[in-house]
C-alpha cells in the first residue's frame, strides 16, 4: 500500500494489483477533507488512515463511495462522524454483497474440491469480520458539485456501466479523475450490472473530461491513454464474442478460446468469462441488471485459468 502525492492537497492510496479487492482510494486533503473510496476490510481500511493520516490535520469530513461493491466501501464505519456520500443506487444495492458471505468464501480455501479451494484461496489476505454495513446517506441522481476550500470536486454519475451506481470524482481544475471501477489498468476488469455501450460511454465521457491523471479503482496511476486501452479491450472482447455466440458456443468455451493478444499479460486474464457473459447475456437482449450466477462464474474462471495455462 502506498500513499502518492499526485497534486496539492491531492493523493491517492494505491494497492499493489493482487487481484481480488486490491482497490484505490483517493484524498482531498482541503475544505474538511474528502476521502474517495474506503476499502474492502478494516484491518486494510485502517491501513488507510494511517497513511493519510500523515498528512492530514485531522479526520475528513466527507467519504465517497465510487459505487456499491464492498472494496470500496466495507471500511466506511471507520470514517466517524463523515458524512458518506454516493449515488442513489449506491445505497440502494449497499446490501447486495454482505460480509458474510464473503467469510464464508475464504472458508472455502480448505475445500476438497479443487475450484473451489481456489475460489477460497483468492480471499486470503482479506479479513471480513466486523464490517457493518455503512452506506452513503448523502444521495445523488446526475451529478454533485464540492467545493473543498477552493478544490472543486464534480461528482458525476457515469453508469451502469461497471454497476448500475457508478460515479467518478473530477477535479477539473487540476485536471484529475478518481474513477472507481469504470476504469481497470493492467488489470482484467470485471463488470456487474450495466452494458458494454454504457461502459464505453462512460469512458469517452472520461476522455472528454481532458485529465492528466486518473486514478483507476484498480491499477496504476495513468493518464487518457488508460482509458484508451480498456475501451479497447470491451470492444474486442465483445467482437469475438459475438463470433462465439453466433457459433452457438457456451460462454465457457468462448472465455476458454478466445485469443487474449496482448491483454493475457492483465493480471487475472481468466476475468474474461464475466465479459463474455455479459456480451452474450446482452445478445440474448436480456436487461443490464439481469441476476448474475456469480459462483458459477467464479468457478468457470478457475476453469478458464487451468485451460489457459494448459494451452500456454
Ligand atoms: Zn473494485
């Protein structure tokens, strides 16, 4: 975990990709401080603090949560007395993920079954107990303008794209993005409710926005040629796909063989079958918010994973 200075009174604290949860969070050290994302457990999220911690003159005032997935906002009860903000749908599907269950997903790392220790395994690190569900209470529909002390701060919702509550923080003025998991880098992004359009749209609206630097949910620091490369990436992905499911192909199969190219060096290359599944749930014109059967999928990824590494 590292803290970067990436302008005054701006920093971002960045987890080193290890997969799984390894998110971004971001600071505003002005105007009672303004805190984008917290992370996905306490023992990680009071790592956080300490970090800013060392430079900020005292607790912010203000958390935001870049949308509902817990490794962006399970460490919110340590932020005490801020006011947590976020879109509407935010705090609506706060409760779709619960720590619970993802206790009881590490607890699979002792599984006979192969896949499923795998799944188990992918927890380690990662400790869920006494995570209170803490959602925003300070909601938005389009968009929410701060002003820290002279730092102004838009927050703009861009989803469903990654999921249905997406929001990004801008600092126009230093030409900054924090923009939650609309953008992965290096990184195989992963997408709940939304669309590939959405997505793709919501990542031209990060291009107009003219920044120097973005701060993606996962991955390193970067600049507009970031968000070039995952745009790139969906509109592949969802190309040869498209191939796949004209072909009358299981997902499966597709996500097993499809020709990764330069995106196999991405960390968890095996994320593809949640790509792959949403462009064939799309093709079947089911709705962007269609259930998804997330521990076949994680399993499939496993499957994915072994059949590349066989190949390869
Ligand atoms: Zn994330």
């Amino acid at each position: 975990m590292e803290l970067r200075q990436i302008a005054k009174d701006v920093y971002a604290c960045l987890q080193e990709d290890k997969g799984l949860g390894t998110s971004n969070s971001g600071l505003i050290n002005r105007g009672g401080g303004l805190v984008v994302d917290t992370f996905w457990d306490l023992p990680h999220t009071r790592a956080m603090i300490d970090l800013y911690a060392g430079v900020w003159p005292a607790p912010p005032r203000r958390v935001v949560n870049t949308h509902y997935n817990g490794d962006h906002c399970w460490g919110n009860q340590l932020f005490t007395g801020a006011e947590i903000i976020g879109h509407r749908l935010c705090a609506a599907h706060f409760g779709k993920e619960q720590p619970q269950a993802m206790q009881m997903m590490s607890a699979m790392a002792a599984s006979s079954d192969a896949a499923m220790a795998a799944i188990g395994k992918s927890f380690a690190g990662w400790d869920f107990a006494g995570i209170e569900l803490t959602p925003p209470t300070t909601l938005f529909d389009e968009q929410m303008k701060l002003d820290l002390g002279g730092i102004v701060v838009d927050l703009l919702y861009v989803g469903p794209a990654h999921t249905a509550s997406d929001v990004v923080a801008h600092l126009p003025e230093q030409r900054i993005v924090f923009t939650g998991d609309v953008l992965f880098r290096f990184c195989s992004p992963v997408g709940w409710e939304g669309t590939y359009a959405k997505w793709l749209e919501a990542l031209d609206r990060l291009i107009a926005l003219n920044p120097e630097i973005l701060v993606p949910g996962h991955g390193p620091v970067c600049g507009v040629d970031g968000v070039r490369e995952l745009k790139d990436y969906l509109v592949y992905v969802r190309a040869e796909s498209k191939r796949f499911f004209d072909a009358e192909v299981p997902a499966l199969q597709a996500a097993k063989r499809i020709d990764l190219g330069p995106y196999a060096r991405w960390t968890q290359p095996e994320r593809i079958i949640f790509n792959v599944e949403r462009a064939y749930r799309e093709f079947r014109g089911e709705p962007f918010d269609a259930p998804i059967d997330v521990v076949t999928l994680l399993h499939g990824m496993y499957e994915v994973q072994q059949a590349r590494r066989h190949a390869g």
